[in-house]
C-alpha cells in the first residue's frame, strides 16, 4: 500500500522576485490557500497521508502553516472568521507530515534523494508544488489518485505527462513510449528539456511522480547531467531500461504556477471556479 507523499520544497522562486526574497514560493496563495495546501490536499485525497517536505532555508512558514497558531486561533475562536481555518484544520487532522533539509540546491533528483530518511523502502508519490493540478468538473479525480490506482496495478514508476506547444519542450522533460492504451505509454526513452529538434515527442513530464524505493539507489550512481543537477529524468531513464516506468496523460488542468503567467491564470480559474465565499 503506498502512503507516503514527497514535497521538494527547498528552491528560491527567482521568477517571483521580489515576493519570493522572504516567503517561499509555495506559501504563494492562489485566492486565499498557499499553492502547497492543494498539493497536500491532492495527496490526501489519493490516500498518501504521510507528508513528508524536502526543506531548505528560509522556509520555516511551510511548516508554520501545518501547525497550530495558538494567538491566532484564540483571537478568532467562536468568531465567524473561524469557518476561514476549517480547510487546514482538515489538513492537519488527516495529515502526519516530517521534515528534513537539503542544504545544496543540486537538481530535484538530489531533492528526491534527501527525501530517502523519510520515505524508507517504501513507493511514494511526488508533488511539486508550483504544478497546480486540479480535477475537471466537480466531484472530479485528482491526478495522484489516478497515478496511485495505475501503480496498483503495475507496481512500477508512474509519471504524469501532457502535451505541449513546440516552444514550450525545452521547458521540460520529455519522453518517447510504446502506447499501451489513450492516455498510457511506457516508457522507452527520456530528455531532460530538449531544443525542439531533439524531442522524441511532445509529451512532457509535469510534476507528479510514483516512484519506487529503487529509485533511490539509481540517483546515487547517476552523475549531474543538465546544468550540472542531478535529474530525476536521467535516473528515470535508467529505472526504465531496466525495468519499467509507466507514463500517464491525465485527466485534468494543470497550470504552472512557476510562472507568473501561470499563476494568474490559475488563481483567476479558481476564483471563478471553485472560490466560495462562505
């Protein structure tokens, strides 16, 4: 049964300069809830309740935000503002959630692998947070509880994947696979952001993973590659030659809440979508 969830959550925003200099970029709210909440939610939801976050410095208010606030609640209690706490309170409730730090920024691979002292010999998801990835339609599947239910059934590494324009490729890592079904290939090759001419598709990977626990030991004997960071995309590549790495289109809008643009839109789709002002 997989239960534990990863967060990488360690890296500086730069293109939210200067908002990002003293909030991290997770903590960045889409309406009124942090881009990090939905990601926990969606995790909860596919029944990963271990919550484990990839830390760095400068990002003591993620934890903040998953613990009581004794002033804040004892001013506000039996007020109506308290309704405005009942999402986190859920959280919290449902949620066991550890911490630890990586201390160089040296890719997300070298996140994941940092990750390795909460996780255990255990698959797990990933979330990055700045993907915000949300149902269609009310009601609507989040992609981690998709991706959990394609583990059931391979028990093998999962990745979310989407199409893109040709000036978004090298964006991303991208990959080529024998389709098994619509939304389902598996994976035969991998491209950490490509120039268009070298893509071996326009299918990219977003952030969601399912990972096994081997993973771990792959991203110690894979060297930096890109930009001189360890990719997950490289130690993916290796998993599936050697085995198997499924790669799911998903049902859902994801939007990149990396970019500011992406941001906008996003929060613009959730006031006019799913805000309610109680």
């Amino acid at each position: 049964m997989i239960r534990k969830c990863l967060f990488p959550v360690a890296g500086y925003g730069t293109r939210f300069l200067p908002a990002t200099k003293a909030m991290p970029k997770e903590m960045l709210p889409v309406v009124n809830k942090p881009l990090v909440q939905y990601g926990v939610e969606e995790a909860l939801e596919a029944g990963l309740d271990e919550i484990g976050f990839v830390t760095g410095r400068g990002k003591r208010s993620i934890a903040d935000h998953f613990d009581v606030s004794y002033e804040l609640e004892h001013q506000i209690a039996g007020t109506s503002k308290e309704r405005y706490l009942a999402s986190i309170r859920n959280v919290m409730d449902k949620a066991l959630v550890s911490y630890t730090r990586q201390t160089e920024m040296r890719g997300l691979g070298d996140a994941i692998l940092n990750g390795r002292r909460l996780i255990g010999d255990q698959p797990f998801g990933v979330v990055l947070s700045d993907d915000l990835c949300l149902p269609d339609g009310e009601g609507g599947e989040g992609v981690l509880a998709q991706m959990v239910k394609l583990y059931r059934q391979f028990r093998c590494s999962v990745v979310a994947i989407q199409e893109v324009a040709d000036e978004d490729i090298h964006k991303f890592g991208v990959i080529k696979g024998e389709q098994i079904k619509d939304s389902l290939y598996q994976v035969t090759d991998m491209v950490e952001k490509p120039s268009l001419e070298n893509a071996p598709s326009n299918l990219a990977i977003i952030g969601r993973y399912i990972l096994t626990p081997d993973i771990f030991e792959i991203i110690e004997n894979t060297p930096p590659g890109k930009n001189g960071e360890v990719q997950i995309t490289d130690a993916l590549l290796t998993q599936a030659k050697n085995g198997c790495v499924m790669a799911y289109k998903f049902s859902g809008r994801r939007f990149d809440c990396g970019s500011v643009g992406g941001f906008v839109e996003a929060t613009n789709y959730v006031y006019e979508h799913i805000y309610k002002d109680d």
